[in-house]
C-alpha cells in the first residue's frame, strides 16, 4: 500500500478520473484498490449486481496522479446491518429500529435499504428497496455473523 492512501473499499467518484473521463465520471461506484500489479492505485467500476451486491470488473483504471484518491468518498460496504433508530418515510409510516437491512448501492453510489423479510423460517431480502443519503451510514450498526462455506472478503 501507498503512503497515505485510504483502504481498499467501495468509494463514490466526486470528480472525474483525469484521462479517463468519458469512463469514470464524478458520482459513480467505484472499488477503489490502492494497490494495483502495475503498481499505482486503481478503480474498478461495477460490472453486474447479483442478490443486492456488485460485482466489480476485473480490469480497472489506474489512478496516476494520487491526489485523486483524496476526491473519493468512502462508503460502508455492502453488507446486513441493523438499524439503531426509525426511519421516517412519512408522518405515519416508518421503519422501525432494530429492523435487518441489506445496505446496498446503485451505479450512482446511493446507498439503498433493502428491509429483511421473513417467509417460511428464512430471511430474504428483495431486488428493490428505499434509496437513501449517505445520512443513513450514521443509524447503521453492522451484523456480524459467518454461514458454513461463505467467502469473506470476496472482493479480493
């Protein structure tokens, strides 16, 4: 790792990557590595999502100059969460603390909500949920939990 550069880690563009603009452009999700076999850091962009999770390119976008990494906002990897207070949708509806969430994101880099459903003694989380603000990070607090023969750190 590079002196100074954040871990690696699911990040939000806030500005163009200098001669790759047409490609990665200010407010995407990117996987930011600040390692790369060439060397400098790299982004990798988001290929396809499957149960709420992305999936990232293999190849990815060396970042020359690395000031760039201070442009990223780092984001709370995607994972189950429990909510610490209620959400508010409206004076009358919300979503309880203490509710299972699946924290996912969109290309965009919003965070969304996917709420824990329970059916036939299993939890499932849907395909779509509520889009949110990066505020939401602060009435998170992580699951911490292994099933037999899960991948960990499946983005390395």
């Amino acid at each position: 790792m590079q002196e100074n550069l954040p871990p690696c880690g699911l990040f939000r563009t806030t500005e163009p990557l200098e001669g790759k603009e047409q490609w990665v452009r200010a407010g995407m999700l990117v996987y930011f590595h600040n390692h790369s076999q060439q060397g400098p850091p790299l982004v990798l962009l988001p290929s396809e999502n499957h149960n709420n999770r992305w999936i990232f390119h293999e190849k990815g976008y060396l970042i020359r100059d690395l000031a760039y990494s201070d442009t990223l906002e780092a984001l709370k990897p995607e994972g189950f969460y429990v909510l610490e207070e209620p959400i508010y949708l409206s004076r009358e509806e919300f979503i309880p603390e203490q509710t299972l969430v699946q924290l996912g994101y969109n290309r965009s880099a919003d965070p969304i909500l996917f709420l824990g459903q329970y059916e036939d003694n299993a939890i499932y989380f849907p395909d779509s949920g509520l889009k949110c603000t990066v505020e939401v990070f602060d009435l998170l607090r992580e699951v911490e939990f292994r099933l037999p023969g899960q991948d960990i750190d499946h983005y390395h």
